[in-house]
C-alpha cells in the first residue's frame, strides 16, 4: 500500500442525523484530504460523523480512520486546541 497523500482531492459522506427533521451535512467535495479530514473532525457534529466515510481514490476511511487521519503526525495542517476539562468534567469522569 502506497503512502497516504494528504494533498490528494477526497469526497466526505456524511451520516444523516435521523433524529433532526431537517439533514445533517450533505456530500462534500475537497481540494485536498487534509481540508476533508479537518472539516469532518472540527466541524461536523458527533452524530454526523458517526457513520461518515471519506474517499480518497480508491480508499476509503469510516469515523475511525478519519481521527487516526486528523491525529497523525504528518496530518499538514494547524488543528484546532482542545479545550482544556473543566473541574466539573473531571468530577464527573472520577
């Protein structure tokens, strides 16, 4: 398998959110993957995401394979901070 290129044109599919009346996010066409892969992990809600796919070429990746994407070291572009736990959050995981 070659190398993943991040500069290659990719299509996201994402998942309908079936619990809205109106759609989810429709297909989307990029210039390169690394916008495709951004937008799907910054900017579609969780339950889009859930059941999304991304072509690039002949791949294809599911929600999993976009976030291994998104955190890869050689992932190109500038990510968006995390917001850091608030005291709450974390009284809440413990």
């Amino acid at each position: 398998m070659r190398p993943f290129s991040y500069n290659t044109a990719a299509e996201l599919f994402p998942a309908a959110i079936r619990k809205k009346k109106r759609a989810g996010f429709a297909y989307r066409r990029f210039g390169t993957a690394a916008e495709a892969v951004r937008f799907a992990i910054e900017e579609l809600p969780a339950d889009s995401l859930n059941g999304a796919y991304l072509q690039v070429e002949e791949a294809r990746f599911d929600q999993s394979g976009i976030r291994s994407l998104y955190e890869s070291e050689a992932f190109p572009l500038p990510r968006r901070p995390r917001p850091a736990a608030s005291t709450e959050d974390k009284a809440d995981a413990a």
